[in-house]
C-alpha cells in the first residue's frame, strides 16, 4: 500500500508539473513561434523559405553572444536559462490568482485524469506500477517527441556534412 501511494504522489505530482509546464508554454512545446509579420520580413504577405531561414538565422545569432558562429555550452545554457525564465515568469502571471508574486498548491492546475494517466502506466492492471512498467513508459514519452526531433536533427547534420 505505501508503494501505490508513493507511486501516486509521483504521478500526480508528474501530472501538475506537466500541465503547470503547458500553461507555462502558450506559444508552443519549442518556445515562442514567430508571428506571421515576423517571418515575413519584406512584408509582401508571403513567408519565403529565405526568410524562415533568416529567422533561425537571427535565432542563432542572438544565442551566439561572442560571435565566433558557433555555439558553445555556456552560450546554449544562458538562451535555455533566459526562456525558462521567461516561462516561469508566463507561468506565475497566468497561475497567480492572488497576484501575491509565488504559487500556493491551491492555484497550481488540476491534473485531468490523473487515474487515466496512472491507469495507461500499470499495464497488467495491478494497482502499482513495476520498474518494467516504469522503463517501457519512459522509453516510449523519449521515443515519441524526442525522437521524432532526434531524427530530424540527425538529418540536419547529415545535410550539413
């Protein structure tokens, strides 16, 4: 029994993280997207693939803060800290009810259907969930988005090499 509730706490606590994450995110799993005027730089109504391309370019650039074209560790860790920042701060003034500057339990989200969530982890329906079930679940959530974008990143390189 106290492996079930331990289990549950995990899962629950999973499920408000990740819709606290969603909520945090109004623009998308990868970020802000680019409005249409922003894409379309010459303002003729149209995006070209030119200026998608000039866009990931000034992406790249304003992430590049030495210039030297490359992007090194330091520099990927501050543009992954400046937009987590900039998540947590969306998420605050989205959940803060009381707009007292920090989250109680009572304002963070629901989780929905956390007892469809738990039920889709314990595949043989025994009440918990095993180190097997744990694995094969964790092993298809990185093999579903991630590796969706591991192949296309693989592809990159491989256009670039």
């Amino acid at each position: 029994m106290k492996h079930i509730t331990f289990i549950a706490l995990i899962v629950t606590g999973a499920s408000v993280l990740a819709a606290g994450a969603a909520l945090a995110k109004p623009h998308g799993h990868h970020g802000p997207r680019a409005s249409f005027e922003e894409l379309d730089a010459n303002g003729d109504g149209e995006v070209t693939q030119a200026e998608m391309e000039a866009l990931r370019t000034r992406h790249f650039s304003a992430a590049d803060t030495n210039g030297d074209g490359a992007l090194s560790l330091e520099e990927l860790t501050a543009r992954a800290a400046e937009r987590a920042q900039d998540r947590a701060e969306r998420m605050l003034e989205k959940l803060d009810a009381n707009n007292d500057g920090v989250l109680s339990t009572d304002e963070m989200p629901q989780p929905r259907n956390p007892g469809k969530q738990f039920a889709r982890l314990d595949a043989d329906n025994s009440g918990g969930i095993s180190k097997e079930e744990f694995d094969t679940a964790r092993e298809k959530h990185r093999n579903g988005q991630g590796g969706k974008w591991r192949k296309h990143w693989q592809g990159q390189n491989q256009d670039q090499n």
